[in-house]
C-alpha cells in the first residue's frame, strides 16, 4: 500500500498539492460550520497540534544545517 502511495505522489506536482492543502482546510470550514461546537475548543489544543505537526517537516529542512 505504501508503495502504491509513493508512487502516485511522486506524479503530483505543487498544483496538485496546493489543491490538495485547501481541500483540507475547505473541509475543516465546513465541519466547523456543520458542528459549532468544535469552535469552543481552546486555542492551545491548536496551538499543541501545529507544534507537533511541524516538528518532522522542519527538521527534515533543516537537518542539514542541524
């Protein structure tokens, strides 16, 4: 399965991932609209999920100057 993904993503370029990015976020405005109560969630719960999330792209960039 694996693979097959790498194989497919290795075919897409920028266009296709920056369609891809604001499908997400398209997505994640909608949920919001469909279930309001996922606006009261605290901001530090965003805050948290950004940080570990960028944690393995920036270091995969930087690793070289690391």
């Amino acid at each position: 399965m694996i693979n097959w993904i790498n194989k497919k993503t290795k075919k897409m370029n920028y266009l296709d991932i920056g369609l891809i990015k604001i499908s997400c976020i398209a997505f994640g405005i909608t949920l919001t609209l469909i279930i309001p109560e996922i606006q009261n969630i605290n901001v530090w719960w965003f805050i948290a999920i950004f940080v570990i999330t960028a944690i393995k792209p920036i270091y995969t960039v930087l690793k070289k100057y690391i």
